[in-house]
C-alpha cells in the first residue's frame, strides 16, 4: 500500500494566495488611510488650538481697548455718551474680523505645494 500524497498547503505570505492576497490588500489599505489620517488630526488639533488662542487674544485685546477709551476719554465713561466706547471697539472687532477671513488660506489639505 502506498502512501496518499500530500498536497503542498497554500502558504498565507505567498502573494498568489487568496489568503496573501487578502493580507496585501489590508496592509495596502491601512498604509493610506492611517497616515494621511493621523496627519489630518494633527493638522485640526493643531488649527483649533489656534483659533482658541487666537481668539481668547482678540478678547482679551478688546477689552483692553475698551477700559482704555472708557479710561483716557472720561467723558465717554458716564452720561449720555457712554456707549461711544463700546461702538469704537465693535468697529475694530469687526475690522479684526474681517482681516481674519481675508487671509483665510483655500488650498485643499491634499494639494501639494509648488
């Protein structure tokens, strides 16, 4: 009697494999989702600890301005002009405002630099 033959088992690292196949295309997968994705996150994280900081500035700023005018301009701390300070800073804060969204930057997160 002779010995049934044994056939060679598909190896999982073998690239013609269906297993081979399925492990590249994960690895592939993972390679270009992960990465530009970690890279996107630290591009957020790092755009919205800005515009906190940015802002809590411009607040701080303003009120500044404003004690300042209602300091230096006496007149304009009581009676009927006392809402001129407050107009004054409005038109800075809307001026800093629109500073800010002239310089807004359209480019794509995806799009190479030239």
């Amino acid at each position: 009697m002779t010995a049934p033959r044994s056939t060679p088992s598909p190896r999982d690292d073998d690239p013609t494999s269906i297993a081979g196949v399925v492990d590249l295309v994960k690895t592939y997968a993972k390679q270009e989702t992960l990465g530009p994705l970690k890279g996107a996150g630290r591009w957020l994280a790092m755009g919205a600890a800005g515009a906190v900081l940015l802002g809590l500035g411009g607040v701080i700023l303003l009120l500044g301005i404003l004690r300042l005018i209602q300091a230096e301009w006496p007149r304009s701390a009581s009676g009927s002009l006392s809402w001129i300070p407050y107009l004054i800073v409005l038109v800075i804060c809307l001026l800093l405002i629109l500073l800010a969204v002239s310089h807004i930057n359209r480019d794509s997160l995806n799009k190479e630099q030239k």
